[in-house]
C-alpha cells in the first residue's frame, strides 16, 4: 500500500501538532509541524523494554525501513501489509492516544480523523 508520510497529525481544535525538540541548552522547544512520517521515523528508531531480544536483523530492518520514510515525499512509499502492522504497533507502544488515533486512519489511507483549522486571512 502506498502511503503518504508527509500528512500532517493535529490537536483536537483543528491546530498542527508541533514537535518536541531539545534546544543547546537542553531546553524543550517547539520544533516543526509532526507528520506521520516524523512518528514513524521515531517509533522505529527505538528500542523497547519489551524487545530485550529483538536481532540485528530486525534493528537493520527497521533502520531500513526508517531511512525510506524519511527520504520520502508527498508521492509516498509502498510498504507491505508487515511493514505497516509493525509501524502501527510501534507507534502504539511510543506515543499518546492522540497521535496514535490519528496514525492509524492515515496509515490506512483513510481521511485524518481531525479537519484542519482554517488558516486566518
């Protein structure tokens, strides 16, 4: 299934989720708008508590699978039906509801669960 990571992820209100950064000093900051792609990205670059075991095979496929999102662009990536149940398990296992409520339509492709607020003229 081909799949658009550039999908923006929202707050209830219709806002853009922003990112949660760290400055020089250490500092948290809001950093760009989140997409489904920088979850994605995320969730497969970390390792779990319950994942003592996972291989160097898995940890390289992963690693794979990551550089593709983030290399891609609005034109989207295939991925198998595999690749797409682990992302989703993934990003339940590192995120919050809301952010997880909404990957799991977009990575269905079906419509955001959240409509965008209209941009102020």
């Amino acid at each position: 299934m081909k799949i658009d990571f550039t999908q923006k992820l929202y707050k209830l209100n219709g806002e853009c989720l922003l990112e949660l950064t760290f400055n020089k000093e250490g500092k948290q900051e809001l950093g760009d708008v989140l997409t489904l792609g920088i979850v994605t990205v995320a969730a497969l670059h970390n390792r779990y508590a319950d994942e003592k075991n996972l291989s160097l095979k898995e940890m390289y496929e992963r690693g794979e699978m990551a550089s593709r999102v983030f290399n891609s662009d609005s034109d989207g990536i295939d991925l198998s039906t595999e690749e797409i149940t682990l992302i989703k398990k993934l990003i339940g296992k590192r995120f919050e509801v809301l952010v997880v409520w909404q990957t799991e339509a977009l990575l269905e492709n079906k419509p955001s669960k959240i409509e965008p607020k209209p941009k102020a003229e």
